[in-house]
C-alpha cells in the first residue's frame, strides 16, 4: 500500500469531503509500514474495503414546526464496518452536518469502537437539523420524523444508534419511542437511553471521565497525575461538564470552558459550585457562556477558542479542528505538557505534527474519547441480558477499558527513543483487529 496514492484515489471518488480525507490520511499514515508487512492484506484490497463505508442511507425529514410551516432536512445513517460487531455509533444534529462529516465520524468510529475491546462495529448518522431554538415539542416532531425512515435499518444485532452533539437524552428518548412503536419491540437498539427504560449508570459521564482516565495514564508513564494541574477545557456541553466534574474529583484545576460564542476564563478555577451552575445553564436553560462571566466576573473572550491562555494539560471537548498549528503553537509555548481529546478530531494534522515535534503527551480522541461508546457497548450488555449494573461496577469497567486500551497504544506506539506515538499506536491497534476479522471472513 501507498498510502499517498489510496489518498489521492479517494479524493478523486468522493471529493468535497475534508473531514473524511483528513481523517483517512492520519490513518493511513500510521498504519502503512504495519499494513505492508502483510502482501494478503493487499491481495484482498483491504486498505479500500477499510476506507469506504458499507453502505450509506440518504433520506429528506418532512416535519411541522409549531407555527404548522413545513420545514425539511435531511437524514443520514452512515453504516461504515461491522467485521467485529453490529455498527454503532451516534446521531448528531447539527447544521453542520454533511456526508463528508458523518463519513469521517463513522470511519473514526470503527477504530476507536475496535479499541474498546468490545464487539463493536462502526457507525454514524444525522441531520442538519439543529435542536437550538426549538420547543420540545418541535425536536420530538423531527425525531419522530426521522426515526420513521431510520427504524427499518437499526435494530439490536444491526445496528445500535446513541446521541451525539445535539442528541442527549431528550432526543434519544424520542427516538427510541418512535423506534418501539414502528417495530413493535423492546429491546436494547439504542444506547444512551434514560435510567427508567434500559439506559446505564455512568453512560452520561463517560465521555468525560474516560478522557481523564486515559490521560492519568499517559501521566503516569512520566511520573506525574493530575492534582494541581491547570486545565483548559472547550466546549461546554456534555463532554466538557463531566471532563471538568472528573478533573475537579482528581484535585486539577480548569480555568476555561467555551461554546460557539466564546470562552470564559476563570483564573480561581472551576469549582463543583461553578459546574452545577453551568450544568443548569447548558442542560436546562440553554443558556450562552457568557452568563457565566456576567455572573461570576471573569474574563469573556466572544469569537475566539481558549488555546491562547496557559495552562500544563488541554482538553478539547467541543469540535473537530478546534486546535489549528498555531493555537498548538501557543500550547506547547505556554507550557503545556499533555494534550488528550474528548472531541471527535479536534487537532488538525498540523496541529498534531506540531504535539509531536515537542515531544509532550498527545492523546488521540479514538483512544481517549472511547469512554462514551464502551459504556454504551456495556449497555448493550446489561439490555440483552435484562440486568442492571450499579455504578460503581460500569465505572470500574470503564477504567479497566481506558487503561486496556492505553496498554495497547504504548505496544503499538512505542518509538525507538521511548517516546510513545498515540497516533500510531491507536491506529494501528484498531486496524489490525478489524483488518484480521475481515480477513478471516472473506472477501464481501
């Protein structure tokens, strides 16, 4: 394999697709001398069978908004890989989605999901519609809406939707319901659902505490841990409240939090006071950021991300490429000494070059965001067999499967000097347990 001229060939197929050509580049990079050592993967075109989904759902979402205007949007369902298991992998409403972004998503996801240690395959899905502003009984119309098209291609064994930006419990739990009644069954097609109907303790934490987890590893191989860090964390949503809950648990300090508007900054750091008024704010009044600074009188920055503020650890929890080459630049002048990903590909390549270059902690969010689906993955298990597990026995689950899935960076990733490439050894950790199951399978 040539991983520059796979690249090129895919370009060329399905252009206007950053994200999924980005996505695919970091990969392929990493995994070229590993993918060479086997000519049957080559035989087989295996690197193509990785790269492009499946199959692809395109449908239109009809729906009425509460003035009785027809409003449309479209749906995705991007079903990339399911060698090692049924597809699974989030919905995301956001007016930002496209296909090119599902398709980077999904193709992520097959590799993180193979990281977990679970049956997992890899999926994604969406629409362009955008849950702000909109009443509640607007959001269940569109979710009812799209399920009606989706129902027939997820189920338990298939395929397992969860939520992603702009799909929390509310949604999912209106998908669900939709879900149940064109089916005319009860069981475990989505995760992420409430406590009173088949969800799991710790599935809304586990994002945010995964990412943590995975980063006290990656300390660790330096002698260090968390307490009394300074931390910059973006985003303020769902990963980024329960990232700071978790830092704040292991005594660090975060001074930054963000949303599509700004940041604030708080030199006294976030405290468990603080994170309960920015939990009420996001969760219940989908409130802006800003209200915090007004609130507590610190610095508001509108327009811009929190990268330029110094700090020794950063977590991006918002977006992909929210950290461009010179915000890490700033990073790593400021001091920073491990950067770990709660988003989907929030680095760009160059930014990423740049973490390596100065040799600090970098961590992938394949590996360090996998929380999230590795407690939705324990869900399954707990619906099919119709238990339900304490928090305290998902928790330990999920630290053992960050810290597994830490282990087999540092086999994969380890470079002759000792410094370990998480890139690297994520990637081609993932790779070859999904490329060994399509291999034992046949060609399909």
């Amino acid at each position: 394999m040539n991983a520059a001229n796979v690249l090129e060939d895919l370009k060329r197929r399905f252009p206007n697709e950053p994200e999924y050509h980005q996505a695919v580049a970091v990969v392929l990079n990493s995994i070229e001398e590993a993918y060479n050592k086997h000519p049957e993967f080559d035989k087989a075109n295996l690197v193509e069978r990785l790269c492009i989904p499946d199959r692809i759902y395109q449908f239109r979402v009809t729906w009425t908004d509460d003035k009785g205007d027809v409003q449309t949007n479209m749906g995705y369902r991007i079903q990339h890989n399911n060698a090692i298991g049924p597809y699974k992998g989030g919905i995301r409403y956001h007016a930002s989605v496209n296909l090119g972004i599902l398709k980077f998503l999904a193709f992520e996801q097959t590799f993180k999901n193979s990281l977990t240690t679970l049956p997992m395959g890899g999926a994604k899905g969406g629409s362009d519609f955008s849950p702000r502003g909109k009443s509640n009984a607007e959001i269940m119309r569109f979710c009812q809406a799209f399920m009606t098209e989706l129902w027939r291609y997820v189920g338990p064994e298939e395929d397992v939707p969860a939520g992603d930006i702009g799909v929390g419990g509310r949604e999912v739990g209106y998908l669900f319901g939709m879900y149940k009644k064109l089916s005319h069954e009860f069981s475990g097609t989505f995760t992420g659902k409430g406590r009173e109907f088949g969800g799991s303790l710790v599935r809304p934490e586990a994002t945010g505490y995964g990412n943590i987890y995975f980063l006290t590893e990656m300390l660790h191989t330096k002698g260090l841990d968390i307490k009394g860090k300074t931390c910059l964390v973006s985003g303020s949503g769902n990963v980024a409240q329960y990232t700071v809950e978790k830092v704040i648990q292991l005594g660090g300090k975060v001074v930054t939090m963000s949303d599509s508007d700004g940041y604030i900054y708080d030199p006294e750091g976030i405290d468990r006071g603080k994170l309960d008024y920015i939990m009420e704010l996001k969760n219940l009044y989908r409130g802006r950021i800003r209200e915090y600074a007004e609130k507590y009188g610190v610095k508001y920055v509108a327009g811009a991300k929190p990268w330029s503020e110094k700090a020794e650890i950063a977590l991006p929890s918002a977006t992909q490429n929210e950290i461009d080459e010179e915000a890490a630049r700033q990073l790593v002048d400021n001091g920073v000494i491990a950067v770990s990903e709660g988003a989907n590909m929030p680095c760009t390549t160059e930014a990423i070059d740049v973490f390596q270059k100065a040799r600090i902690l970098y961590a992938p969010g394949k590996a360090a965001n996998a929380g999230g689906v590795s407690v939705s993955g324990l869900e399954m298990t707990q619906n099919a067999e119709h238990l339900s597990w304490t928090a305290a026995e998902v928790d330990t689950r999920l630290h053992g499967i960050m810290k597994s899935i830490h282990e087999a960076c540092v086999q994969y990733g380890t470079e002759a000097d000792g410094y370990v490439n998480y890139v690297k050894g994520a990637n081609v950790a993932g790779f070859m347990k999904v490329a060994k199951a399509m291999m034992a399978q046949g060609i399909l």
